[in-house]
C-alpha cells in the first residue's frame, strides 16, 4: 500500500534503526510519515517497537542506553535526530508517556499549569489556556482541585493530554492511551482526541495495542512487527484487510478466530519476508 507524500509530511521518519546498549537490534530501518493536521496509528502487538519509535522521535532514547543508528528524522523539513527533548518540546512536539504519567501530589491544574512551563507567558493568558484546555476536558474541570493521585485512570490520561495541550503543540505522541482504561472511558479519550485534531489542528502519531479502536479513529495506519513496519495504508482499508481482520481484530472470514486458529500465523503470514 502507498505511504502518504512526504512532500505535505509534517513528521517524515526514515529508514530509521535503533539500538540499545550497543548491542539490542529493536527498530530495523523503520519508515513513516504523519501529514499534518493527521492522525496516524502505529500498531502492533506489545514488543513491535511502537514505543521505541515514539521515543526515536521525541529524543528520549538516550535516557534508555538507545540510540538512531542510521536514517533520519525530520520534523517541518528540519532534522530533529541531535535535538533535546526540550528543543522538541519548544517546537512543538510533545509526548505522551505510556502509563498515564502525573505528578500525583500535585492537584490536577497544578500538572496542567506544568505543562506551560516552557512558554512566557502572561497569568492572563495562562488563565485562557487553562479554559481552553478545560472545554475539551469538562471533567478536569470539576477535578481541578484534586490530587492527581487520587483520581481515576481516565482522569490521570485526561490529565496527561490536557498537560501536552498546555504547550500548544502541534503535534502529539500519544502512546498507548487506551491501556489499562474501561471500554467506555478509552471510547471518551479517542473523542477528544479526535475533538483536539479537528477544532485545534493537532498532528497525532499514536501508538496503540488496541487496533480496533486505533482504526476507527485515525486517518492512516502503520503495522509494525518485531522493528518492521510490515503493513501500511488508509485506516479504513486496514480495517478490513482479511489479514489484519484475523491477526490483529481476531476475527477473520466474518468469524472470531481460536487461539488454535492463530498458532498459524507466523508460518502463513504473506507481509513478511
């Protein structure tokens, strides 16, 4: 399948490797594109690389022993791959940590406020921020005065994006924002996160386990498997590809597959050579 033009890319990886402690091979010439004011999905089962490659973009590899071995990262038609992860930040790229990352002894607006800590600007305009980011997040609203540590799983995600929002960026890395998140409350997260995309033009490249989900709401998805993007294409037509059907939704030929079922999947798998 055809990758989006890098030509309109507001994020172009390419052929990017990366290894850990000189030695651990984990990401093998991985390539991808996020248009702007787009939302893409990497996915893939746990262990594919989806984090490591958010972490290749947003610089925060080294704090791990990793390292971009070859390829290249551009970000608005600049290379990015030497950048700290504060000049990132400062150019607009935010990540989202898997985990629902809060400072839990602060209150709820106080993890948002830190979130425009790399701006000057007014108490006015902060106060404005603040507001924005509380339109799409009623709820934080109402939890403002809370300690982020005493709030449910969804509020501490709500938390950790309005956080991002804070910074005005324009783009996001959002990883894994699903996991360990009632169905109910992962449908209300990907909501705002759609919201933020169309009203606020926010990038996202988002990293998700839960395809199914991931599919319905993003506009381009990218397959990745042991460090390989083994698949790629428009959100709707991986959605029913047979073989993303059987091997990632679990369902294939309109039924659900058995465990006994998929033990076949690595001798008959097509994508990978």
């Amino acid at each position: 399948m055809s990758q989006p033009t890098t030509d309109h890319a507001l994020l172009n990886v390419a052929n990017v490797e990366v290894i850990y402690n000189h030695v651990i091979l984990v990401l093998k010439g991985v390539s991808l594109q996020v248009p702007k004011g787009k939302i893409v999905a990497l996915l893939g089962a746990n262990g594919a690389g989806k984090t490591t490659t958010l972490k290749a973009v947003s610089n925060l590899l080294r704090s791990e022993r990793g390292d971009v071995t070859k390829g290249s990262i551009e970000f608005q038609g600049q290379r990015v791959d030497s950048m700290t992860p504060a000049d990132l930040v400062k150019r607009g790229v935010i990540q989202v940590m898997e985990g629902r990352h809060c400072f839990k002894h602060l209150t709820v607006e106080e993890n948002l406020l830190t979130g425009a800590y790399s701006r000057k600007i007014s108490r006015a305009e902060l106060k404005r921020e603040l507001e924005r980011v509380y339109a799409f997040f009623p709820r934080l609203k109402e939890r403002r005065n809370s300690q982020s540590g005493y709030t449910s799983g969804g509020e501490q995600q709500m938390t950790a994006i309005g956080r991002a929002l804070m910074a005005h960026p324009s783009m996001i890395l959002l990883d894994e924002p699903s996991m360990g998140l009632a169905p109910q409350i992962v449908e209300e997260i990907f909501e705002i996160v759609r919201d933020l995309n169309q009203k606020e033009g926010v990038s996202y490249l988002l990293a998700e386990q839960n395809t199914s989900i991931a599919l319905r709401y993003a506009d381009y998805g990218y397959i990745l498997e042991n460090g390989r993007v083994v698949m790629d294409g428009d959100a709707k037509e991986l959605a029913s590809n047979e073989d993303v059907k059987e091997f990632y939704l679990g369902i294939g030929g309109g039924e659900r597959k058995s465990f006994r079922d998929t033990k076949h999947y690595r001798r008959r798998k097509r994508w990978l050579a």
